[in-house]
C-alpha cells in the first residue's frame, strides 16, 4: 500500500463536502477516475454517518477512515476498527465515557452530543458561556479539550487528534509522506496542519484556522472553498495527474 501518486487525508463538514454541488461532482468523480489515489477521511463524525454519506450515489468510497475526531480508525471497506492502530488511543482513554460526562454534567455551555462515543466525548457549545477555566480543568483530568467551529468542544485521550492519528496510520501503513495531501476547514484540523505534511486550508476556514496556518509555509491557503479547494490543491501541489516516471 505504499506506491500510491496521491493519499487525500481530508475533513469531511466543510472541506470534502463543503463548496458548491458542481465543485463536489467534479472533485467526487476526478477521484472516482483515478486509481493512483489513496482516500481517507479525517472527521469528527461516527462510523454511523460516515456508513450513511458513502452509501449516496456519486460518494467516492475511502480506503481508510479516521473518525470521532482522530479517536476511531476503520477500515473503509468493512467499516470495522483497526485493532493494531486504536490501541495505544483505548489506552490512552481507559474507558473514560462515563467519568467525563459525570464530570461535566452541569458545565453551563455544553451540550451533550446525542451519538455514541468510543475513545471520546462531545459536546455541542456556546462558547460565550464557557467557564474560562473549562479547558484547564480537564486537562487536569488527564484529557485534551478542543474548541473547534465556535460550536463544538471535544474531549479527548491526551495527546490524540486528527494529525498524530493520521501520522501513525501513515507509518503503519509505510505511506510515502511527501504523496501526502491533508484538508481541512476548522481548528480540529489545526493538528493536521501541525503534523508538517503538505495541506490546504480551505476557502470557507475558519479565521483562527486561517490565523494558526499563516507561519506554515506547507499550507495552501486555497480561495475556492470546500471541494473547490481540495481540486485547486491537488493542483497546486501538482497531485493532479501521475508522476512521471
Ligand atoms: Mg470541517
């Protein structure tokens, strides 16, 4: 699994599915014709949504998922998890589902998400009425807390994200990282961006995405947005059409 011309780690709300429906057609079916493309999906959504979005006509299929905010890893053809990668995230966690809600049920701000949770916990949010010290105190639990679209707060095993996730499914799988294209619209991407492969931030990001992005000079910061961002990345990084060999 390690020759392929381009692996698209992409963000699912936004990115992959952001943009008008000509520009979605158009990326979903450039995909569809190549076979010199790896796919992978980097979301913070369950297996169940992710079962449902690629089971619409014209959704091209991804080889490898990495759900619930970089804390699952499926594989895309029998959408079950991959052991040897979840591993050190289970551990990490240690079955904390119920200790985080116990420990949040009260936070004014929070809402709990209403879908299952395995490595993690979810909340929606109003930022405004967070505790200051919200993130603070469960970090001091032993978890990273993250704020991601002014609207979402996660907790997660410390030290797990999209991008480490992503950088220890690239080893595992022996991908070549400079193929690799990560995309992306909101801060729960900011670790994708951090792990130093190539990336697009795309048109619609959010500004303190687009402000944590601006140092890194491997970031494209493409103006189309959503799809439309992802196909001007692959060109701009020249992913568009198989190397010469
Ligand atoms: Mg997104």
């Amino acid at each position: 699994m390690s020759d392929w011309n381009c692996v698209l780690a992409t963000d699912l709300d936004g990115t992959f599915l952001g943009g008008s429906e000509e520009q979605r057609e158009r990326l979903y079916r450039h995909i569809e014709d190549r076979d010199d493309l790896l796919l992978i999906f980097v979301t913070g959504r369950d297996i169940g949504f992710i079962a449902e979005l690629v089971a619409q006509p014209g959704m091209p299929r991804p080889r490898l998922i990495i759900g619930d905010v970089g804390t699952s890893i499926y594989d895309g053809d029998s959408f079950e998890p991959i052991p040897a990668l979840e591993a050190e995230i289970a551990a990490r966690w240690g079955d904390a589902g119920a200790r985080v809600v116990e420990m949040l049920k009260d936070e004014p701000g929070l809402t709990l998400q209403p879908t299952p949770f395995r490595h993690r916990v979810s909340y929606d949010c109003r930022p405004a009425e967070l505790a200051p010290d919200l993130v603070a105190r469960v970090e001091a639990e032993g978890f990273d807390g993250l704020l991601s679209a002014g609207r979402f707060f996660d907790v997660l095993p410390n030290g797990i994200a999209k991008g480490p996730t992503l950088l220890r499914l690239v080893e595992h799988f022996g991908l070549d990282a400079e193929r690799v294209l990560v995309a992306g619209d909101t801060m729960n991407d900011l670790s994708l961006f951090e792990t130093g492969l190539k990336g697009v931030a795309v048109g619609n990001s959010e500004p303190d995405l687009v402000a944590a992005i601006k140092d890194r000079p491997r970031v494209y910061r493409s103006p189309q947005e959503g799809a439309g961002g992802i196909a001007d990345a692959l060109a701009h990084f020249e992913f568009q059409t198989k190397a010469a060999s």
